[in-house]
C-alpha cells in the first residue's frame, strides 16, 4: 500500500491572468476533466473559493482564483455538455462555485454518489482511493487555512491528490455501474447534482435557537442568548472570522444562563472561552444588559404535521427502507430524501401527478411509480 506520495509529477499552478486563459484553452478539448476545490469555510466569516483543482488524464492543474481577475472561461467549461466533470462529493463544490462565481454546471460524474449507488458503506475519497488505487492518503492538511498565501508545497501535494486518481477511480465504478445495470440511475443523479440544492432552514428563526439547550431557557434568558449571538455575529464579521472562533455557542449559552451583568462578575465565573471573554467582556456584558432588557424570547413553534402527513411520512420511509435492503443499496438510492418528502407533503392522487413530482428522477418513476402511488392512494 503506497502512501500519499512523493511520486506524483509537479502540478501546474496557475495565478496569472494570462497563463490561465491560455490553460483555459487547452481545456476546451478536453472530454474528461477531473475538479475538485479547496476553501477557507474554518477560517473566515464568508468563506471563499481558495483553490480549484483540474486534472487531465495526464496533467494535474492547481488554479489560484484570489489574484484572477475573472474566471469566466472555466464557467464556459463547466456548463459546456460535451466535457465530464468528474468530482467526489460534488455538492459542495457546485454550491459555493456558484454562489462565488456564478457557474453552471453540466455533464458531471460523482464518484462519491456512484459508490453510494453501487452500495459502497465507506464513500469517503480516502477509502476509494486506497480501496481502487491503493493509495493512503495523510489527512493532516484536511482542516488547512487554504486562503493563506503562499501555500507550502506540501499542502499543493494534498490538494493535487484530490483530483489527481479521479478519473481513473470514475473508470472502474462506471464499469461497476455498468455491471449492475445501475447506470440510468446514476445518470439522473448526475444530472440532480449539477443544480444547486440548498440545504432547507427554518425560515425567519433567530440563530439562537439553534443552539442545543436553548429552548430550555427561560424566555427572559432567551433574550439575552439572542443578543450574545448577535454581538458574536457583528465582531466575527468585522475580524472576517467563524461566528465559532469568537466565542463558542457553549459559552454564550452558559453565559444566557448566569447573565451576568457587571465584567467583575463576569470574570468570577468559571466558564470556556478563557482570553477570549476576557478581551470581549465589555461587550458581553453589554449584549446582557440589553437583553435583561428586552422583550422576553418564546422559542418558535413548529409546524404541527396532521396524522395523515405522518402516516405517509411513515409508510414510505418503510418502503423506501426495505427496498434499499432488497437491492443492498442505500435507502437514498431508491427515493433521494428530498424528494420522498415532496411526494409526502403534496400527496400526488394521480400517476399525472406523481409523474409531475418525479420529473427528474425517471428511473424511479418507471420503477418504482406504481408502489409509490399505491402506497399513497391507501393513507385517507
């Protein structure tokens, strides 16, 4: 077993304007290409694409996009049908290249959901890697500060190995897929995971209740929690840093429960953050006072789901399950979750309207469509 690697050929990295456009270039002929991207999510408050990673089927490429002045001809890639972008766990990568920089994406293979499909247990690179490569890959740069500049070359290595095996580790699980007649449905998952799905949040909810143990606390020590969160959330905008690394949602919790109101008293507690309450207690102490203050907080209430919603919920969530164990696949394989649960809370009557709220699996609608409206049209 080889371990992350000192045989790897020197990536090419590119941070001049000119040198990437010629790259860019090059790449259009290409018909696979392989990407993946590295960001400082641990590091700032809006994090940022710091690196993108292409690799060829003999080229590795490392793109710097912090001093490009456009990446315009990349997005013209990534949305072009007749290249494959190979990725491993893909969401991400679509998610924050379009919120930076606005691209689209066609035409992509992700080898972590071909693995989930073919029913791999283990879908992280690492065990595609050593199981399919046979490369061991050293994790000690997987919590890296990516947006530090320069980056040594050790970290370009990790970055590099990333993308490097991609498309040889996409060979041998289409092949699988292939095998296993189970490449339609790979082909409509490809095609769900080059649009952008966001996960769904609690809309108008305050970041205070999603604290654990905050809807434990009395509704006037709610109020305060609620304006600790807010202090924590303006200093860690004006530092550029994780909401995380001003202070942790542990001690503002513990600090809502005694309020304490005065830095004497403050400092008398025995609570985590050590140097960092001690350089915010001014203000700490202040965001208490406000929220003493304030209007008591009620934890918002959720939504009450009727017995009917909760018996679909149920009855498909058990089909889906047992399904899965006849195919020996993952449950998310039969019905993605999102859209198990559309068919849950829009209760199609009609194959009309099941075919309507399965438009982009058809895989599954052609297989599993009848079952599903069966198990439907029982649950008055």
């Amino acid at each position: 077993m080889s371990s992350l690697t000192n045989h790897l050929p020197t990536p090419e990295f590119i941070n001049k304007q000119p040198v990437f456009e010629e790259l860019m270039g090059r790449l259009q002929n290409e018909k696979i290409l392989a990407i993946d991207t590295e960001a400082n999510s641990l590091f700032a408050y809006q994090e940022q694409v710091c690196l993108i990673q292409i690799s060829t089927n003999t080229t590795d490429y490392i793109v710097d996009p912090l001093p490009l002045d456009d990446l315009i001809s990349l997005g013209k890639i990534f949305k072009n049908s007749e290249i494959e972008k190979v990725f491993h766990a893909s969401e991400y990568d679509v998610l924050i290249m379009h919120d930076d920089f606005d691209f689209e994406f066609n035409n992509l293979f992700d080898t972590m959901l071909a693995a989930q499909i073919l029913g791999w247990e283990k879908l992280g690179l690492d065990t595609l890697l050593e199981e399919i490569v046979g490369i061991k890959v050293n994790k000690k740069h997987q919590r890296a500060n990516w947006g530090k500049r320069p980056l040594p070359n050790d970290m370009l290595q990790y970055a590099q190995m990333d993308t490097h095996y991609l498309i040889k580790i996409r060979q041998a699980l289409a092949a699988e897929l292939e095998e296993k007649n189970f490449t339609s449905i790979a082909a409509e998952d490809f095609k769900r995971a080059c649009q952008v799905h966001r996960q769904p949040k609690e809309e108008n909810i305050a970041s205070c209740w999603r604290i654990n143990g905050a809807r434990k606390l009395p509704p006037q020590k709610a109020a305060v929690l609620a304006k600790l969160c807010d202090y924590r959330e303006d200093v860690a905008k004006k530092r550029n840093l994780p909401v995380f690394k001003v202070l942790s949602a542990k001690t503002l919790l513990l600090l809502a429960e005694e309020s304490p109101t005065s830095i004497n008293r403050l400092q008398k507690l025995n609570l985590p953050g050590g140097k960092a309450l001690q350089r915010h207690a001014e203000g700490l102490v202040s965001a208490i006072q406000d929220g003493l203050a304030s209007k008591p907080e009620l934890p918002p209430r959720k939504q009450r789901l009727d017995d009917s919603y909760l018996a679909r919920e149920k009855a498909l969530r058990n089909w889906r399950k047992i399904k899965a164990q006849k195919m020996n696949v993952n449950s998310a394989v039969v019905l993605p979750r999102d859209i198990m649960y559309s068919l849950i809370s829009n209760n199609p009557k009609n194959k009309a309207e099941l075919a309507s709220l399965l438009k982009d699996v058809p895989w599954r609608l052609e297989r599993f469509g009848d079952d599903i409206l069966s198990i439907l049209l029982k649950i008055v």
